[in-house]
C-alpha cells in the first residue's frame, strides 16, 4: 500500500503537523506499530518561504514496510504523525554505508561543494571574523578613511615635488628621457612594451619636426608623440626576481591586456575592501585618552639635544594620537638612522606607563633588544617607579620564568625584547603600547601577531628604509605616517666609495680610521669567511685588537663582544648583517662591506647607517667580487645606493626598493601575480583611483525574509530517506534559522549534514539550493527572483558601478555575457526555457558567481 501526504504551510508556522485522518492510514491502529513511537511532535517549518502565498508540499511517500512514527489525538480528533530519530546513514543504492569513490567524487564536484570551498577559502582569508558595522557608522568611517587618504596623498605629493625640486602633480607615469632602451613600458591602452628610443620625425600634413617614443610590441611597432606617451606610459616592473614580462603585448589585439587589466582590478578592489574593513574595525575599537600632564614635558625637557622640525612634527603627531583620540594608534614613524625616532618612542612609552600601562617594545634581533634596552634604562633611570626588562636568548631558563611572572603581574613596565615577546606564554597584565622597531625584519607569522595587537592596542612602528607595503599603506591613508626627514644640525653625509675589491685599499681604509682613534665594521654577508677575513686583518694589524660576531655565537659570547666594541675596546668588529639595525657606536666611522651583490638594497642603506653617527665624517665602502658577474638587478640596485648618498634619502630608497625588487601583497609575504598583470606603477595608479571611488562600491544587502524566489518546484524527500534522517523537520528547521544567519553557518551546516548523513537525494539538494539561493541573493542586494519564459528576473538595489564590478569578476562568460541592469532590475536571456529544476540551478551558479565578488566590494 502506497499513500501520498500534502503539507499546507502557512509561513513562519509555530508549529508543523501533518495531519491523517485515521481511515487513510488504517495499519496505524495496530498496538505492535503504535507501541515504536514516544516523541513529542516537532515545532518546526518544512520548507523556507519562496512566496507569501500558502503552498502545498508533498512531503514523502508512505509504504507499508514499518517506519519510525508516531501518532496521538489532538483537540481536533486527527492523528498526527511524528517521526522517530534513528541513527542510520542514508545509501539507497548500497549496503554499505560508506560512499562509494565514485559517490565522493560527485559530492567533491558538485555546485554545493564548489560553493562551499569557495566561501572556506574567503573567510580562512580573515585574521578575523569582523563584527557588522551599520550603514551609519559605515559612512562616517569611510568618510575619516577619505579625509585621512587625502592627508597621505598630499604627503606623497609633497615628497616627490620635493624629490624632483619642482612642482607640478603627483603622478606614477614615467616620463620618457628617463627610459633607456631596452626598459619595459606599459602603455595604459595597449599594454607591455619594450621602449626602443625617442627619435625625431615630420609627421604627415606638417613641416614641424615632432619627436616620438618608439616601442616595440609582439606583433610591431609603435611610434607616438612624446606629449602623448607622457600621459600613457608607465614603467613596468614585477613583484619578483625576474623583470622580464613572460610575453609582450599585441597592437592589434588588446583584449589579452583588457583581461589582465580586469583581473588587476578586481585584485585591487580586493586589497581595499581588506584594508577597508581592518581599519573600520579599528576605528571600532575605543579606549579613553591619555591624560595631558605636567611630567610629560618634564620628561621632554630630559632631551639633550635641539630637535628637527620633522621631529618635534613627530613628537605633536603621536602626543594627539595617544592623548586627544579614543581609538588605538597605528602610526609608523620613518626615518633615517639616526635621526631621532628613538627619541619619539620613548616619549609615547612615558606617556603609556605614567598610566600604570605596560610597554612592550619589539626588536628583530638581541643586539638591537638590548640596545633599546640600555638606552630606556638609561632614560627612565630618574622614575624608580618605573621598572625595565629584557627578554632574551642571552637569559637562563630561571631568569626568563621570572620576567615571565613579572610580566604576567603587573611587576614590569616596559618588557623589551625579540619575536620571543609574541609567544604564548607572555601574558600581558595591562598591555597599552607595542613599539616596533624595523617591523619589515620580522617573519611572516610574528607579523600577522604583530597586526593582531593593533585592533586592541596602540602601536608605534619606527623604520628607517620602511618596505614599500608598509609605506604606502602610510600614504593611503590607512595608517598614520611621520616622515623624519631633516637630518640633526651636527651629522654629515657618508662618503660612499663602489668598487671591486682590493686588499690594499681595505688596509688604507682601516688604517686612516684607525689613525684618527676610531673603529671599523667589517661586514661579509655569510659566516663562512669571517676566519679568513679574521686572519687577514690579524696579520695587516697585529697590535689591533679584533673579533667576530655572528647570531650563531653563543649568547654570552655575543654580548661580551659587542659591549667590548661599545666600549672601544675592540677596534674591528667582523661580522654579519646582525648590526644591521639600530646599533649606536659613536666612535665607529668606517665599515666595509664585502660582496655587496649578496644585500638587499634596505640591507646596505641600515649597514651604512651604522657609521656617521657623530659629527666625524664617515667612510663606507662596499666591495663586489667581479663586476662582470654582477647581474642587472644587483648593479642597479648599487646603482641606487650610489645615488642616495645624501642624508635622509631611506624614504627614497624605499621607493627605489620597490621598482627593483617589487613588493608582496599588502598582507602577506607571498608575491602577487596581479601586480606583474599590469606593472608596479599603473598598479598603485589603479589602487589610488580605486581608493578615490571607495563608497562607489558598496553593497547594500537586504534581510533574508525580504527575499522572495518565485519558482514553483517542489521537494520530494523519499520516504527511506526520511526513515534515515534524525528528526527531519528539526533539520529543515536548522537549515533555514542559519540560512537566515549568514552564508558561513549555511555552509558550516550543510558541511556537517553531510558529514553526518552522506550525500543527499535530489529532493533535498533542491531545497538546500533555495536556501543558498535566497541567502545569497540577500547578500547582494536581491529582493526577489522570478522568471518569465525564457528570461530571468532579479530585483535589486545594486547600482550600475558594483553590478559592472560583479560581471567582471564572473568567471563564467555564459553567465556574465546574459546578464544586464536594466533599472532596478538584473535581466538574464536564457537561450530557451528551462525545467524548474535546471533553471534553479541556472539561478544557484549564476548567484553563486555574483557572490563571489562580494569580498570585492564595501558590504555595510
């Protein structure tokens, strides 16, 4: 015997029932089938509410083999069925309960799945799962996110008028008597290029001789104007190694670069809805100011030196930060070595700790850590209530646990150190200020650390060659930047000398040093060879005393050597890139470095800057082995060094850094194809335009319930399915309150039923698909989908700038070439009419390709 049951539901019930008059299920009246059942019925909806109108659903078949149910009176004399839960995996074509390879691959590969890896993958992305800021808050956030780009835009500007000595606007185009032949160009319009030369030429119609940019593209040449060229071109460097492009552009088909362009785009786009959504949610964050008070001039006033104009900026900058904001400072303060941002640091650690709040300040090596050490002790030695400690390799397991405890209760101020700091087992008491110096040293995982202090805490970044990421994050706007540029009244420029190496100049340089009392760097960039060196040096000064110095050495070894150095009683300290930061020897005025094409070009600018500390003059000279085995990014990067001789030039570097090596993606360390689609330069170009249109790229989403999906399928669920599922209706129920939640939880469930139950029948992947349907038709802004013939509807609130955005991200052309806005309504042709079925999963990709541009766009 076989029964059909109809649900009538009314949306939202209380309460589902399923109503049998007794004479339709005669077999129920038995004790023994009577005697299975004992639960209550379930509250819950069938199915998501796809019309406002009552539906009729055909729930399941009943046969006649025993199911797992229930019945008992109601008020109104009909039984009601209630369905047991039971423990039994769901495989109808198999004995088995374990899926089949074949069954695994379809579950792997079908449009759920897909979906569902895809929204794992976006929100793996995240630090965070960020908190819903209202449209409200949204516009006032966006709007300080303007008024702060503008701020970093003028600064930029300020600094490359200043760079070139002139005026006129900021601009990333290249101008074309700088290029050389052979240089790599991107044309706005058509794309990479190799530039030839300028050249003179009479244009047709004209006597007047023009001059013209030639460049040479895969299928040809190109000839224009230089006037024009100005406008266009940009100079083309990759974010890696290798600066060749892998092809160049065609004259004659620019549809490759307009997809390169595109893909460029949407990754940029990206990038700012993520640095968008980082700082709203920072600006989120409120702590009370800091109070103005008569010791922090005081301490000020301990500064024995006149500070620089760009330095008493600093000092007013951070004091707003810290005392007149209610949200956590991010700022990054960057300047030459030397130049006094140690100084700024110590007056925002004054001003934390005078509130009873912890300082940590974070150093990328025990060199630097106990440098800063000694000069903060140093500096708060006149507040006894003020208690200093340093964290470090060089401390014995008793000691560490002991400034561990320390830590943890309040019983240090101001904790210095390396990453070691970042462990777990630090555990901060009140934790108010997290000063980092030369952040750019530190790995991957210690920085992702140190970003996640800087929703909760103030931080204080100090860099003298700051990597490019970070600068221009500065200049954004999306982090507060001082640049110290004026140099102290007492320090002179290094005088640079580039060339092959020679033992007879290392000698005479090391002896004039040596002459005039002072001492020497001697910097190899790998241990092995610092024996050798050690040897050489030995026998050229036998009265001179020397050591060795590397980050392989013992720590007591270590520290022995470079206090002895400190103290002027060794004169030539052999050693690695470990003095590369932050170490203050005022007597040392020379350093050599040998193999320069084995630095990175921040690496040589820090080392020099570890000589010209006093107002002797300083001598650097930098050995390569052969110049003729030098390749071309190395001798363009000593080439830069070359030209940065002046003081205050490590901003400029950081630039130059950039267009020779490139730069990682603003957040992570791995290298960026979207920038080598288009060049570093048109990049930034397009991240600036992008960062100008932001509030033009927001998405309104619309609350779940408003959503209607007018396609008149019904689910079938089998009845053995049913036998199998526990508690089937609270199931539906579950599915449709997290649907209603967000398209995370939506997944997270159908994730875990599947685990739990296998992969589902038809019937019920078509009624998770209207969920996922009208959950993502809420995120876009999608109030209601229907279709009319051939032609589907989706009625919408997004605007003509993110629908363009959304289609080109698409990845399908199918869907994207069918789809247009017409007003408030997205139109999509279809090339005939289709069965419910395959038109809800038309709708379920299409929605699904819209969706997936929505880490593209501003979602409040």
């Amino acid at each position: 015997m076989r029964k059909r049951i109809n649900v009538t539901l009314n949306y939202p019930p209380k309460h589902l029932h399923i109503h049998i008059p007794s004479s339709s299920v005669p077999f129920l009246h038995t004790p023994s089938m009577a005697s299975l059942f004992s639960t209550p019925h379930i509250s819950t909806p069938l199915t998501p509410k796809f019309t406002s109108s009552p539906k009729t659903w055909t729930l399941f078949f009943i046969h006649t083999n025993p199911f797992h149910f229930k019945t008992y009176q109601t008020q109104n004399k009909n039984k009601v069925l209630t369905l047991l839960p039971t423990n039994a995996i769901y495989a109808p074509s198999s004995s088995s309960s374990s899926p089949t390879k074949t069954e695994k691959m379809e579950l792997d590969n079908d449009p759920i799945s897909v979906l569902n890896e895809r929204i794992r993958r976006e929100f793996n992305k995240r630090e965070v799962l960020r908190p819903v800021i209202d449209s409200g808050e949204a516009d006032k956030y966006i709007q300080m996110v303007r008024a702060q780009q503008q701020r970093g835009l003028q600064k930029l500007k300020g600094h490359k008028e200043g760079k070139n000595g002139g005026g006129g606007s900021f601009s990333y185009k290249v101008d074309p008597y700088t290029l050389v032949s052979g240089d790599y160009v991107v044309h706005k319009k058509v794309g990479i290029g190799r530039f030839v030369g300028i050249k003179i030429d009479v244009p047709k119609n004209s006597s007047e001789p023009t001059e013209y940019v030639f460049i040479e593209y895969a299928d040809g040449m190109a000839k224009l104007p230089v006037t024009q060229a100005s406008k266009m071109l940009y100079r083309y460097s990759l974010p890696n190694e290798n600066k060749r492009p892998k092809t160049l552009s065609k004259l004659n088909d620019t549809s490759a670069w307009e997809k390169r362009k595109i893909k460029g785009k949407v990754a940029i786009q990206r990038m700012v809805v993520d640095l968008m959504e980082l700082y709203l949610h920072r600006l989120k964050q409120k702590r009370s100011p800091y109070p103005k008070i008569p010791a922090m001039a005081e301490f000020a006033a301990q500064f024995p030196y006149e500070p620089t104009p760009d330095q008493k900026q600093a000092f007013i900058d951070v004091e707003r930060d810290l005392t007149e904001r209610e949200t956590p400072m991010d700022r990054l303060i960057c300047g030459d070595v030397g130049f006094g941002k140690t100084e700024v640091a110590l007056r925002a650690i004054h001003c934390v700790v005078s509130t009873k709040k912890q300082v940590m300040v974070l150093a990328p090596t025990i060199v630097l850590a106990k440098q800063h050490y000694d000069v903060i002790s140093d500096r708060f030695s006149a507040y006894p209530d003020v208690k200093v400690g340093l964290l470090s390799r060089f401390q014995t397991r008793a000691e560490k646990e002991g400034h561990l405890d320390m830590i943890k209760s309040g019983g240090l101020d101001i904790i210095v150190g390396t990453h070691a700091l970042l462990g777990n087992r630090v555990v901060y008491n009140n934790l108010g200020l997290l000063v980092v110096d030369e952040e750019q040293r530190f790995g991957v995982n210690q920085k992702e650390k140190i970003a996640s202090f800087k929703t909760s805490v103030d931080v204080l970044t100090l860099s003298a060659t700051p990597i490019p990421r970070t600068l221009y994050l500065a200049l954004t706007g999306f982090r507060d930047a001082s640049l110290i540029t004026t140099p102290p009244p007492e320090r002179v420029p290094i005088k640079t000398q580039l060339s092959s190496f020679s033992k007879d100049q290392v000698i005479s340089a090391i002896k004039f040093e040596l002459d005039r009392g002072g001492q020497v760097f001697y910097v190899l960039p790998r241990i092995k060879g610092l024996g050798e060196i050690m040897e050489f040096l030995k026998e050229s000064f036998p009265d001179v005393e020397v050591a060795i110095a590397h980050g392989k050495q013992y720590s007591r070894q270590l520290e022995e050597t470079m206090e002895k150095f400190a103290l002027g009683e060794i004169k030539i300290l052999i050693c690695t890139n470990i003095v590369e930061s932050g170490l203050d020897i005022q007597n040392a005025n020379t350093i050599i470095i040998q193999d320069v094409q084995q630095f990175g070009l921040a690496q040589l600018y820090q080392l020099r800057g570890r000589v010209g500390r006093a107002d002797k003059e300083a001598f650097a000279y930098l050995f390569y082995s052969d110049r003729s085995l030098l390749s071309d990014q190395a001798l363009e990067r000593l080439a830069a060094l070359e030209e940065c001789r002046d003081l205050g030039q490590g901003f400029r570097l950081a630039e130059r850094d950039m267009g020779i090596r490139g730069f990682g993606t603003i957040f992570g360390e791995q290298q960026t194809g979207d920038v080598g689609n288009v060049g570093i330069d048109l990049f930034f170009e397009m991240l600036f335009e992008s960062l100008s249109k932001v509030e033009d790229h927001r998405v309104v989403s619309v609350p779940y319930h408003s959503v209607q999906v007018d396609i008149n399928i019904n689910a079938h669920l089998p009845s053995d399915y049913i036998n199998y599922l526990e508690n089937p209706m609270e199931i539906i129920n579950e599915a449709e309150r997290v649907a209603e939640k967000d398209i995370w939880s939506l997944m997270q469930f159908t994730e875990s039923f599947r685990r739990q139950y296998g992969k589902e029948p038809r019937s019920m992947e078509i009624l998770l698909k209207k969920l996922y349907v009208r959950r993502m038709a809420a995120d876009i802004g999608v109030t209601r989908i229907y279709s009319s013939g051939k032609i589907v509807f989706m009625k919408t609130n997004i605007n003509k700038k993110v629908f363009k955005m959304m289609t080109e991200s698409m990845a399908s052309d199918i869907h994207r070439n069918s789809l247009v806005l017409e007003g408030d309504q997205i139109k999509a042709e279809l090339l005939l009419e289709l069965p419910k079925e395959q038109l809800l999963n038309w709708i379920f990709q299409c929605l699904a390709e819209l969706h997936a541009s929505l880490p593209a766009l501003i979602k409040y």
